[in-house]
C-alpha cells in the first residue's frame, strides 16, 4: 500500500483492512513514506480504534443511515456525559484528600 504514495497525485487512501492488525501495519507503511498523504478509515466496526491509531477521517457507509438517527443518537450521548458528570462530582465531593479513589461503575443504558 505505501508504493502508491509514490504516485505525485495521490494525496488520500481509503483504507478498509477489516483486520486491525492489518490496518495499523498499513497505516505505518503509508505514515513511514513522509509524503503527506491523508489516511480514511472505513473499516466501521473498529472506527474509535482508528482514530486512535491516528486516521486523518472516515469514510463510512454508516453517513447514509446516520443522519436519520443522529439526534437520538447526540441525546443519548449527552445523557451520558450527565451522568457521568453527576457521578464524578458526587466522587470528588465525597473523596477525603487522605484516602485512595473509589471505583466508578457508570451504567451506559436507560
């Protein structure tokens, strides 16, 4: 995959492994050329471990379907993130400067 970096008009890949071990070493073979060629995941199922792995963006399949479920989706989220705020403060409120932190178990449905 890295040799068509070597091509002067290629600036992007769209890289769709479906095995992320096989992703990561493709994305270091592209990133070890120096060119600077931007690298899209479209391998959906490992989207976040992409993008830790250091992806430039996505090209996904999943953009036809998403913006019919976005607001569900943003509103569960934001739930989320409240509840996560909700516990935290109740830890740090409640956690003595002397002792260990607490475990946190967040539920992620309802």
């Amino acid at each position: 995959m890295a040799k068509f970096t070597e091509i002067p008009q290629i600036v992007g890949v769209k890289e769709w492994s479906n095995d992320i071990v096989a992703f990561e070493r493709n994305l270091r073979a592209i990133r070890s050329m120096g060119k600077p060629v931007a690298v899209l995941s479209s391998f959906t199922m490992s989207l976040f471990s992409s993008f830790v792995l250091g992806v430039d963006g996505t090209i996904s399949g999943m953009a036809a379907w998403l913006p019919i479920c976005r607001p569900s989706f943003l509103h569960a989220c934001s739930r989320l993130i409240w509840k996560l705020l909700d516990k935290l403060t109740t830890i740090l409120i409640r956690w003595p400067e002397s002792s260990a932190p607490p475990s946190l178990s967040i539920c992620t449905t309802g």
